[in-house]
C-alpha cells in the first residue's frame, strides 16, 4: 500500500494537505485538511471509486465519508499539517471504519 501525501494550493489559492490511500476494489481513501468558507480548518476522509478513465466518484450518503476535526483557527502551514496528522496517526482505526462501513452496506457502485 502506497500511502502519499502533499501540501499544495487549491484553485482558490487555499492550502490543503492532502493523504491518499488506495484500497481494494478500484477504491482510494482521500483524508483533505484545508480551511473551509466558513473559517473553519476541517480534516475529512472520503472513499472514492476510481473509474477506468481517471474520473473519481464518491456517492453522498452511501460511501464513507467522515469529519475528524472542525476547527477555528489560523490556517497556517503549520498548523493545517499538525491537525492532519492528528487524523493521519489514527490511519489503522479509520481503515477499520471504513471496512466496517462497506462490510455493513452492499456495494452500491460497480
């Protein structure tokens, strides 16, 4: 398992850190730190599905998807990667949550 992470700007020039790791069946967990518009400084974890022609797909309300921390704070560098790594040294409990989760529902997406 080849697990990334980066630090880099998003289209809005916001920073986000970003973790990603695949999974079986096609599938990548995605855990994003960055500060949303309402101010706060969020790290979420999503499943996606990964389709033959690059293109991701994540289905509200049937894939996991999870909040870990909601915050107002600064969004420096700094502190976007310390509360992501918060998230990020609990990666065997997530994983577990996120094969609770698909184990509990049947596959939805092909």
């Amino acid at each position: 398992m080849e697990i990334t992470t980066r630090t880099y700007r998003n289209m809005r020039g916001q920073l986000v850190v970003e973790t990603r790791i695949p999974l079986d069946g096609n599938r990548r967990l995605e855990i994003d730190t960055s500060k949303n518009s309402s101010g706060y400084v969020t790290t979420h974890a999503w499943v996606f599905h990964l389709k033959e022609d690059g293109a991701k797909v994540h289905a509200l309300f049937q894939d996991y998807s999870k909040c870990f921390a909601k915050v107002k704070i600064r969004a420096t560098e700094k502190a976007l990667e310390a509360q992501h790594k918060t998230a990020t040294d609990q990666i065997d409990a997530i994983l577990a949550d996120v094969e609770r989760h698909y184990t509990n529902q049947p596959a939805l997406l092909a």
